[in-house]
C-alpha cells in the first residue's frame, strides 16, 4: 500500500517536521541500538531495545517524507509497515519486526517472557542493519550526516 493510500484511510496524516526532530528521532534510534547489543543486559530488555530502535527508525523515515501516524489504535503496526514505502524494506524484514512488536506488546502488557540470547541478538542484529539502512537513506534526503 502506497503511503498516499495510508493518508486516505487515514492512518497517516501530512504535517512537516519541527526543526532537528529527523534527527532526534535518529540519535534516540542509535542509543536504543546500543542497548540492544549491550550483551550485558537482559534478553529481554535488549529486544525491547531492538524494536524501539526499529519504530524510532521507521518514525525517522516517515517525519522525513513530512508525515506521522494518526493517534489511532494500530499505530506501531502501521508505522513499522511503511519501511516498506520509505526506505524501501523488503517484506521478511517488516514481517520479522511485527513479530517483535507483538513480542513486546506481550511483555509490556501480559508480563515477562522468556527471550533468549539467541532472539535478543538475532533482534539487536535486524536493528543494526536497519539502522545502516534508514541512516543512509535520511542522509541521503539531507536531514542527518552520518561521520
């Protein structure tokens, strides 16, 4: 679904961004990337911090084409599928992260579950790439430089 075709059912709405919120939402995406690979940390923590990266991204995308989510049920889930529309995201990668929203969702709201080393770092691995990805692609319309 294009992104036009979002705004029409209303799931996204146009409005530009503030001054240096690309990149905000960038730098919070990076911080929440290292926390994610922290091996230090939980499994679970570092996959909650894997697809915060991954919505901060995807959020960075879409502030950049000068739209944001409606303040809707559902937001999260249409936010992560536009990667597909902005940064041009294949589908088992926005799959992969809606299997990750729904593992947070459950984390956050039904209580603690067991993510192993395993997941956290197959999560934390998705968010790099992504954050590569997403960097790239903002850098590349002017709204961050990367060093």
């Amino acid at each position: 679904m294009s992104l036009e075709d979002r705004v029409l059912r209303g799931e996204l709405e146009g409005i530009r961004p503030a001054a240096g919120e690309v990149s905000r939402l960038f730098e919070a995406a990076r911080r929440r990337g290292e926390a994610a690979e922290n091996a230090t940390n939980h499994p679970e923590i570092r996959l909650e911090q894997a697809y915060e990266a991954i919505l901060n991204c995807a959020l960075a995308a879409l502030r950049a084409s000068e739209l944001r989510p409606t303040n809707r049920p559902g937001k999260h889930l249409v936010t992560i599928n536009t990667l597909r529309e902005t940064v041009g995201l294949e589908s088992v990668h926005v799959d992969y992260y809606q299997i990750l929203r729904t593992l947070r969702h459950r984390a956050l709201y039904e209580g603690a579950h067991d993510v192993s080393p395993s997941q956290a770092e197959q999560a934390a691995a998705e968010a790099r790439a992504l954050l590569v990805r997403a960097g790239r692609w903002l850098e590349a319309r002017g709204h961050i430089s990367i060093p």
